[in-house]
C-alpha cells in the first residue's frame, strides 16, 4: 500500500495547485464516488483549509460524570504527529461539543494541520485567534464532560458518510471535505492537475463568448459546472 508521508511534496502540490472539487472529480474519475463528506461539515471560520494525513478516532455518548473530564481525548491529542488532521468521528452526541480551542492549542503543539469534526465544536473565537482548521458540523456551547469519550483512535472511522482511515489524505476547503484514499493518492493528482488544465482552457473559451456545447471538446477532462 503506498504510503503518501513518503512523498512530501504530495502535500504541497495539492494546496498550491488544487481545490476539492478537482479532486472530487478525479475520485469519480477512478470510481471512488463516496468520499465527499456531508455538506454540513464546514469550516468554524472563514478562510479555513485544512490538508492533511488522517487520524482518525471514534466518539461514542455517555451517561455519567466518571474519573476522566473528556475519557481518551488526551490520548488521542498526543498521538498526534506533524501534518496529521485529526478526523472525529462515529457515534455523535446531540447535544455536547466534542472539540474546542485547549485541544485545538494542543494538536497545533504537536504541529498538526487541523482537526474535522462529525459533532459540535465550541470556543470558535478561541479557534479562530490560534488560526488552527477546524471544520465541523455544527457548533454549540455544552463540555463533554459526562455526554461524550472517546472510544477508540488509530483505528478506521466514519465520518459525515465518508470511511476514512489512517495515512488518507483529507482537503477541505470552502467548498467542504473530500477524502483521498492512501491507495489513489498517485493516481488522483495527475488526473485532478489534467482537469485544472482542462478547465482553465474551457474558462478562456467561455469569456470570450463561445457557447458551452461548442466551446468543450468530447475529449475534455473538464467538469461542466
């Protein structure tokens, strides 16, 4: 299985040449039609993008105040390595927040690159003054403390309908969250930088008036929207 933290300039490639609707499209492409997340999962301020190799873990509801104020989010924060974004995800309290600026300061600590959240984020101005990507959900003011824990990280999750597991690559940007699987990440950026090539030939076409069913070859990658 390929392993992408292998090939660095992955990264940097997708931020300064690409969106996720190119790469969407090139997932389609390639038949992986399920990894766009939810379009409720969006960035907690504006301007927001987060790029980065996946860690995910599972939240699941609970009952009771017990030792622990947030059971297994420590754990989880701190296994954190440089360029992760944490993917948060499962089973999701209705009512509590399950991510908030002290974990936020701590998982920039340890240089990740975000967080994406399946569940309410609280401490937005906290989060946008540390200027660290969070997209999530919804928002709300509630602890988890005695509604939420953490059940399991490291391991594969689902989050806002998309499997995600250790290593992919998760983009999002204003347009929302799209999920590249480790085992496409060679083959999704040429054909996601062929459609951005495609497409900025059509764009040429088109502000000079040609008209769209004319102005797209039957060969071109580009997307009609």
């Amino acid at each position: 299985m390929a392993d992408p933290r292998k090939e660095p300039e992955i990264l940097d490639t997708i931020r300064s040449k690409l969106d996720t609707a190119l790469v969407s499209d090139a997932l389609d492409d390639l038949g992986a039609h399920e990894q766009v997340m939810r379009s409720n999962i969006r960035p907690v301020y504006d301007g927001a993008t987060v790029l980065g190799y996946a860690y995910p873990a599972i939240t699941v509801e609970m009952y009771e105040v017990g030792d622990e104020g947030y059971p297994g989010m420590p754990e989880t924060v701190d296994s954190l390595k440089p360029n992760d974004v944490l993917v948060l995800g499962g089973h999701r309290p209705s009512h509590a927040c399950i991510w908030g600026d002290l974990v936020s300061v701590a998982a920039k600590a340890r240089r990740a690159n975000g967080a994406v959240i399946d569940g309410n984020t609280r401490d937005i101005h906290e989060i946008i003054k540390l200027q660290f990507p969070v997209f999530s959900s919804g928002i709300g003011i509630a602890t988890p403390l005695g509604r939420a824990r953490v059940s399991a990280h490291g391991c594969p999750v689902r989050c806002g309908g998309v499997l995600v597991n250790a290593g992919d690559i998760v983009f999002g940007d204003i347009n929302g969250v799209v999920v590249i699987p480790r085992e496409l990440v060679t083959e999704v950026i040429p054909l996601a930088l062929k459609r951005e090539k495609g497409e900025e030939t059509l764009r040429s076409k088109l502000l000079k008036g040609e008209l769209m069913r004319s102005a797209q070859p039957k060969d071109s990658d580009s997307r009609w929207l």
